[in-house]
C-alpha cells in the first residue's frame, strides 16, 4: 500500500484518554413514526428548514457549475450507467475476482449475509488485535448495520474521525445527510456541542471556542490527532473496489481518510458488495462524475487507494488487512429487474440537494442512513416494507424527476418509487433473504385499490366512461371544492380541477363532425 503521512505542524503530544462514551441511540429508532409524521414535525422547525435550505441550495449551485465545465458530462453519466449495469449483471464473477485479488495480495476476504454477521466478524477482528479502541473513516455501510453500537456493546470504542460524522458522535445524534451528515446544524450549535461533549470522548475544547470555522476545524483537529497517532485499529467503507486488481478506493476532503487508512496496524473494510467496478480503467469515469456530483470539486483533495498490505517495514500502511463485504439485502434488490438499478448508487447524495421533500422535511425523517431520494428507494428494498416507516418512503417524493436529472449515473428514482408504490399497495411476488415470498397489500390503501381497479374497469370501456363523463360535466355546479373523508389529505393543499362543460369526445365530434372526428 502506498500512502504519505500528511503532516499538522505544531500539534502538542499530550495523551488524552478518553472516558467510556456515552451511547448512543440506536439507528433507526426501534419505533420510527412514518414519513408523513416524522415529515409534519420537522417543517415546524424554522432553524432546521433554514439550515437545510442554505446548504442545499449552495451545494447543488457549485455543483451546476462544476458539471457544465465538462462538455461530455452526459457521456460520462451514460458511461457510469453501463458499467453498473454490466458489473451487476455478472456480480458474482467479479466478487469471486476480487477476493482472489485481495488475498493474492495479502487480504483477507469476509463474506457477511446480513448486519448480524458483519458486526460479529468485525469484533471478532477487533479483539483479536488486542485492542478496545478503533478509529473510523466516514462509512455509510457501517452506519447501515450499526456497527458502532455493535462494537460499544462489545467494550470497544469507535471514534469517528471525520468532520461531520464527529459532530453527529459527540452531539448523540443522527446523520441527515449522505454527504454532509451534519447539514441539520449551524455554527453556533456546533460550538455547542464541541464545548460541551469533547472533554468525554478525549481532548476537550478551548473554553473560549467560538463559532468561527477556523476554530472549530481547530478544535477537532486537535482532539482527533491524538485518536490517530494512538489508534492500532482502523475502520472504513469504500467507495470502489477494482476487482482486477483487489484495490480499494477512498475518495474524501479532509485528509482523516488517509490518517484512518495508513496510521493502524490493522485496517478492516466494511464494504457492500455493489461497489465493485471490473478494472482500474473504470475508474477514470468515476473519479470524473462523483467529486463534481458529491462535493462540486473536479477532484477529490484525498484519493486513497490501496492494494492488500504492505511490508512490515515500510512507513505507513496496515500490516493485516481484513474486507468485510456486505450482502445484507443487496441480493435481494438485485433480484428485482426494476428496482435493482438503486444498486448504481456512488454516494453522491445529488439528488437529496435538488429534492424538495428533503429540503423541507430534512434527512431524520427517512428514518434511515439512507435518507432523501435515493434513500427512498433504497431502504424499503434492503429492509423490506414491512414497518410503517419503511411503506411510507416510496411516497416521500412529488415525482418532479430532478432526482433523476442530476444523478450521475443515471438511477431513474422516479420509476423506481412508483414500481415500489404498487408493491406497496398490491403486494405481490418479491425476494427476501434469497427466497421468492409474495406480499400482502400494505393496510391503510383498500380505498386506493379500490379506485385504482374502479379506474381500470371504466377505462377500459368506452361506453361506461363516455357516461360518466357526461354525468361528471352535467352535475358539475353540485361538485364539492374538497374531497371528502381521505381525500381531505390531497386537496388540503391543491384545488380540484373544474370539471369542464362538456367532455372532450362531444366537443371533438361536435366540432369535427360525426364518426370521423371520434378517432
């Protein structure tokens, strides 16, 4: 493995243990309110909606501009596009190419069918060092299968090194946001937290900190050195694996990643099986598309890249290495021919920055690591849609479609939450845990299956829906402004269409004239 120790001058060397951290709430909660629910109470908070408002829309601006200096930017996407698709269509060929490439060189390969299994083989790992203490890179696979309450259940502590993720950790919260899982709070909140919680997890803050940026990057950086120059153990995800070659790749901006990936001994990746791409050429198309989708950059400021370990006596760089990859109901989206295409997704989160819904109700909502768009997608297919919270998400979208404009590799969510709404309203055959199951309709949706299946029979007879809609046009001065009962829901916040005079068959035949007019 090749890597450079990135040096900050003028650290002092104190050695602050920390204390046991206090624990955190579990992810997601056991009982999470449904989307609309969660979504109602946080509009109401004007701090929150303004937070995401300002960051939102200054992301997806820089990132506008960062795409258009690329004159092949939908070749690019197109590009992305197909060698998703093509990995996915042979997964199990390259899976079984990187293991044999990780192992050649040196790794050693994990197979995890669910969280469960992940979080065991990690701690196992864990103890086997002799350590109680590890050290994380920003991962959003381990987030997924809580491993960082796994390991605290098992005695071992895991600090999160990067920025954000860090402030979440100390403030006992939840990411909200891929990319930036802090984008929920503001400045003086996050001084805040630094002042109030860093003394428990190791090198307190300055007590006169401000909410200046200088000072807060300062302050973390001060009490995560340490944790870095003392840490035998390190934990990340990865954003690809060359399957030629058994290379993991790590793209971030904050230089923790490198820190994390080539300080320990010990460096356990805990990776879902759908971020393979088939060779190192691949990646040129990547490298392009995700830095400009993700953080508005042409490139990353830290690319890491490493290949199995490396010799005892070099400077830098783990001497085991352990790749965890995680199945965890990807399989069972690979099973659906419409809904698989989730499985493209690098992590870019450009679609929660164009997302309406996401701007206003925040990333909490989604009762998932996953929130936004692609979360929406996403969580119902790797968990099921079996909780409230889980039924709910394909509904969490108006269906603009910008979700689909900006996304770099083409997912068309769209699609994809309308193809799980119907399963969540008419069940029907689905693959769970490796097996074909066939779901039962969602409770709460017997009125709109009933209108669906009204629909279908009067639209399928001409003479049925000519009548009524000669009915609807006759009796239109009698036409209430809101549903009632259920409906009060849809038309609370729109207008009903007025029914027009006459129906669109009369007038055509009245204007063009008799039979002819009427094709």
């Amino acid at each position: 493995m090749s890597g450079t120790f990135v040096g900050m001058p003028g650290f002092p060397p104190p050695a602050h243990r920390a204390s046991p951290p206090p624990a955190h709430p579990a992810f997601p909660p056991p009982a999470h309110p449904a989307f609309p629910e969660a979504a109602r109470r946080a509009v109401h908070d004007a701090t929150l909606r303004a937070n995401l408002r300002h960051a939102t829309h200054t992301i997806r601006a820089k990132r506008a501009k960062a795409v258009r200096e690329l004159a092949d930017w939908a070749e690019l996407r197109e590009a992305g596009k197909r060698i998703k698709d093509h990995t996915l269509r042979h997964l199990d060929r390259y899976l079984v190419q990187l293991e044999e490439a990780v192992t050649a060189a040196g790794g050693t390969v994990h197979w995890a069918v669910d969280a469960e299994e992940a979080n065991r083989i990690v701690t196992r790992l864990v103890k086997e060092t002799g350590e109680s203490e590890v050290v994380k890179v920003k991962s959003m696979a381990t987030q997924e299968i809580g491993l960082n309450e796994a390991l605290e259940a098992a005695g071992i502590r895991a600090y999160e090194t990067d920025l954000a993720e860090l402030i979440v950790q100390l403030g006992r919260d939840r990411p909200s946001h891929i990319l930036v899982p802090a984008i929920h709070r503001n400045r003086g909140e996050i001084r805040d937290v630094f002042r109030s919680e860093m003394g428990a997890w190791g090198r307190p803050a300055p007590e006169d900190l401000t909410d200046a940026p200088a000072e807060l990057a300062e302050a973390a950086r001060l009490h995560l050195r340490e944790k870095f120059l003392r840490a035998k153990v390190g934990v990340s995800g990865a954003n690809f694996m060359v399957a030629e070659t058994g290379t993991l790749v790590v793209v971030e901006s904050e230089g923790n990643g490198r820190m994390c990936l080539t300080l320990p001994e010990t460096l356990i990746s805990v990776v879902g099986i759908e971020k393979i791409v088939p060779t190192w050429r691949d990646l040129e198309v990547f490298l392009q598309t995700l830095p400009r989708s993700s953080t508005a950059e042409r490139m990353n400021p830290y690319t890491s890249m490493w290949t199995g370990t490396t010799d005892p006596r070099a400077a830098d760089g783990p001497r085991a290495f352990h790749l965890v990859l995680l199945d965890n109901g990807r399989t069972d989206t690979l099973a659906d021919q419409v809904g698989r295409q989730a499985l493209r997704c690098i992590r870019c989160s450009a679609c929660l920055n164009v997302c309406p819904v996401y701007e206003r109700a925040g990333g909490h909502a989604y009762g998932s690591v996953y929130p936004g768009p692609i979360g929406a997608i996403l969580s119902p297919q790797l968990r099921g849609t079996a909780s409230g919270i889980d039924a709910s998400l394909p509904y969490a979208s108006s269906l603009c479609g910008a979700c689909y404009e900006v996304c770099p590799v083409a997912i068309d969510i769209p699609e994809v939450l309308v193809h799980l709404r119907e399963r969540v309203v008419e069940g029907g055959p689905v693959t769970r845990e490796g097996n074909k199951v066939v779901l039962r309709p969602a409770k709460g949706h017997a009125a709109e299956r009933a209108a669906m299946r009204a629909a279908r029979w009067t639209l399928t007879r001409p003479g049925a829906l000519r009548t009524g809609q000669r009915l609807a046009s006759r009796t239109r001065r009698f036409h209430p402004r809101s549903l009632p009962g259920p409906g009060r829901a849809w038309s609370g916040t729109r207008d009903l269409p007025p029914v027009p005079a006459e129906p669109f068959r009369d007038w055509w035949r009245r204007t063009h004239g008799g039979k002819d007019g009427d094709r």
